[in-house]
C-alpha cells in the first residue's frame, strides 16, 4: 500500500499541460480497476486514456508473426497525430 501510494502519478494527472495518452489493458493483473484514471481523462483536454480489454501486463503483442508490439504502434500512431 505504501508503494502504490507515494508512488502514484494519479495526484499528477490534472497538472499534465503536454497531451499524453495513457495506454492500459484492462486484463493487466497487477494493478487494481481504480488504477484507470477514466474520470480525469473524460474531464482532460491534455490526457488520453486507452484501456483496450487485452493486452496483459506490459505486453500489448499484436500477434506471432507481427513483431511490433500494439503499444507501439499506438505510441507512434499518438505522436503523429499531436
């Protein structure tokens, strides 16, 4: 609990003044649902939220004969974009 406490950006969120998409998967098992700042994002002209439903902890993998993860793609498809 401490952890996650002082080591939270959740308190950070609404000072973000750079856009920034925040990507998630939904089936990531180590953090809880109230680690989805769903509010902030909806209430946010700068922050981005994307809880796709799979992609796991950290991984994103798009297929086995695709090497490029999904989080990547989105990274990229993100920055061209803003």
């Amino acid at each position: 609990m401490d952890y996650w406490t002082n080591s939270s950006s959740a308190p950070e969120l609404g000072q973000i003044k750079i856009p920034a998409l925040i990507l998630n998967a939904i089936d990531d098992p180590i953090p809880g649902e109230k680690c989805y700042p769903f509010e902030q994002a909806e209430k946010s002209r700068t922050l981005f939220l994307e809880a796709a439903k799979q992609g796991g902890h950290v991984g994103f993998m798009s297929g086995s004969k695709d090497p490029v993860y999904y989080s990547e793609r989105k990274a990229v498809e993100y920055a061209l974009n803003y």
